[in-house]
C-alpha cells in the first residue's frame, strides 16, 4: 500500500511539474505574439510614412516638436505622462471584458504605429540631426514604455480570460485576482511616470542643441 502511496505522489508531482511548465509556455508565447506585432505595427509605421509623406499626421508632429523645444519640463512632463496612462488605462479596461482579449493588441499596436511613423519622418525630414533626436528621446523611451505596455497587455490577456472563465463558470483558481491586477498596472504606470520624468528632463536639456 505505501509503495502505490509513493507512486500516486510521484504521478501527482510529475503532473504539476508538467502544468506548470505547458503554463509558463502558454505565458511566454502571449508575449512572444505582441512583440511580434509591435515589430509589425513599427514597420508598418515607417511603410505608410515612406508612401504617404504628405498627411495631416505631419502637422500633429511637427507642433508636437515645437512643444518640445519651447515649452518648460513640467508640462512635457504631463503630456508624456498622460498618453502613456491613457494606453495602459485602455489596456486595462479591455482586459477586464470577457472578449476582450482580441482588442488587447490595440493599445501596443497604436504606440508602435507611432514610433515607426515618426522615425521614419525624423530622418526623412531632419537626417542626422533627426536620428540623434530619435536615439535620445525616442527610442530609448518607447522601449522601455512599451515593454511595461506589454507586460500590462499580457496581464489584461489573463483578466479577460479570467472573466471568460467565471462568466462559463469554470475554473477560476489559478487566475489572478482583480487585486493583484490592479497592483500590477499601478506598478507599472508608476515605472512609466518616472520614465517620462527622466524623457523630461533630457528634452529640456538637449533638444535645442540637437537644432531641429
């Protein structure tokens, strides 16, 4: 009897092994699928840029780079903050719908459209002095923006699963709850704040030396 005691045991454990290996698998592979459409949705930026140069989009820029070069570090500051919070809080509340999972790729996919655009634009429009400003201002922040914004989309990719699961009332036990959720976004908008805090204050020291 002890011995068919120790083999269920040993059964049992090689199956959690197994289910969590089949989890951190399935983990991986949500954030393999939104890095591959960040690439995406970056060269689609720069594709639509090269074959349509002559859009409104160009004016947003362009006022949006004059801002940069004349206004003070606090209202910078609160622009870069605030559309970063409105991405992450549209991540959010997307994973927090039962179908939400297949709208979780917006947000990501709209910063990356973005950042592909106006490097394309930057160094079209500016060549070297353009490349200098995307490699300081740009580049460094959008990765580390967008990487907080896509560990946000996976943890909205669990929630809305979450809330599949209850909804069909099935096994809800291995979900995050709304708690931790909401703990994790907090975390990550604040690394986000401080990002844009140090974007801040490298524009205002540095911008109008690059001389756009």
């Amino acid at each position: 009897m002890s011995k068919i005691i120790r083999v269920k045991r040993k059964n049992k454990a090689i199956f959690h092994r197994t289910n969590s290996k089949f989890e951190n698998l399935t983990n991986d592979r949500y954030k393999i699928i939104l890095v591959i459409i960040s690439i995406i949705f970056i060269l689609f930026g720069s594709i639509l840029y090269a074959n349509h140069p002559e859009t409104s989009f160009i004016e947003i820029l362009n006022d949006k780079i004059e801002f940069f070069k004349t206004d003070n570090i606090l209202r910078i500051f609160v622009f870069l903050f605030k559309t970063e919070v409105i991405y992450f809080l549209f991540s959010m509340f997307i994973g927090t719908s039962f179908v939400g999972t297949p709208l979780i790729i917006l947000p990501i996919s709209v910063k990356c459209f973005i950042t592909g655009y106006l490097g394309a634009y930057m160094y079209n429009e500016f060549e070297l002095k353009g490349v200098m400003f995307c490699l300081l201002f740009v580049f460094p922040y959008t990765a580390i923006t967008a990487a907080s914004l896509l560990f946000a989309s996976n943890e909205s990719i669990y929630m809305s699963k979450t809330c599949f699961n209850a909804i069909t009332n099935k096994n809800t036990a291995d979900n995050i709850s709304v708690k931790l959720y909401l703990l994790r976004y907090l975390f990550l908008i604040i690394i986000n704040g401080v990002c844009a805090l140090f974007n801040s204050a490298l524009i205002v020291l540095f911008i109008n030396k690059i001389n756009l």
